[in-house]
C-alpha cells in the first residue's frame, strides 16, 4: 500500500470547506485540471453517491469513478475508487482551528493486480503532485467565499 498524506490551514469556518469538498458538481470550479464532473446516481451528496470525474494530466484526459463511502457532517469525507487494478482511497478532515478550518487528506493507493504493482509506485510522484494542487485549489475557493 502507498499512503500520501497532506494539510492545509484554511481561513474559512468548516462548512465553508467541508461544502467545499462535498460539493461534488462544483469540483471544477476549485481545481481547473478537473474538466468534467457527471453524477451517476440520483443523490448528489452523502455515503452512495457515485459519480464519474474527468480530468487533465499531461496534456491526456482521465476518467475516474468514485463513490462516497463515508461521511460525517462538517468533519470527513471517503471517496474511493476502483480503477485500473489499484483501490485510490482518500479521507478528507476537516477540524475547526483558531484561524478557521484544517483541512486534511489522507489518501491510499492499494494496487492488487501485477501490472500496477509496479506502475504505481512509479507515478505516485505525479499524483502527489495533483494532490497538492487538489488542496490549494479548494483552500483558495473557500478563502475567496468566505467573508
């Protein structure tokens, strides 16, 4: 198992930032390398909800569904995938501060068949990266909501 894991400290209250990361429709308009995002199920939000998200890496556009297993009210969030031999689990926190919001995600790549065994290790690189730019876009939308 690959583990990535990474914070950000948000001036903006919880809901602000856990609507952020709930808010499944408006994922493109916090992160400009996901261009498309379709809801497969007739719920929109909360555990069950799947839904299919398109975006740019490397010039190339990738698919992935995810589903939302878990979640709490203003405090975690689990979207997992299935997708390409490797299960892509990722748990978002969030947790009132002085300032605002901590923000924390906590992601798992679980590869299980041989090919991406090997693949997997070998581009974590490149998702870190992604990741990173996933947390600064969402602390850079709430932070121009917030009042």
């Amino acid at each position: 198992m690959l583990n990535r894991s990474t914070k950000r400290q948000i001036t903006a209250p919880v809901d602000v930032v856990f609507r952020a990361i709930t808010d499944i429709e408006k994922f493109p308009e916090k992160n400009p390398a996901i261009v498309k995002v379709e809801i497969l199920t007739d719920q929109k939000s909360g555990v069950g909800t799947r839904f299919r998200e398109t975006r740019r890496m490397k010039d190339k556009e990738n698919s992935t569904v995810l589903e939302c297993t878990e979640f709490v009210e203003n405090e975690r969030v689990r979207f997992v995938a299935d997708e390409g031999g490797t299960i892509w689990d990722s748990v978002f926190t969030t947790s009132p501060t002085a300032q605002g919001t901590e923000l924390a995600l906590e992601m798992d790549a679980r590869p299980y068949k041989f090919l991406p065994k090997l693949v997997v290790p070998m581009i974590m690189g490149m998702i870190s990266k992604a990741v990173e730019e996933d947390m600064d876009g969402v602390k850079d939308y709430c932070e121009r909501k917030s009042p």
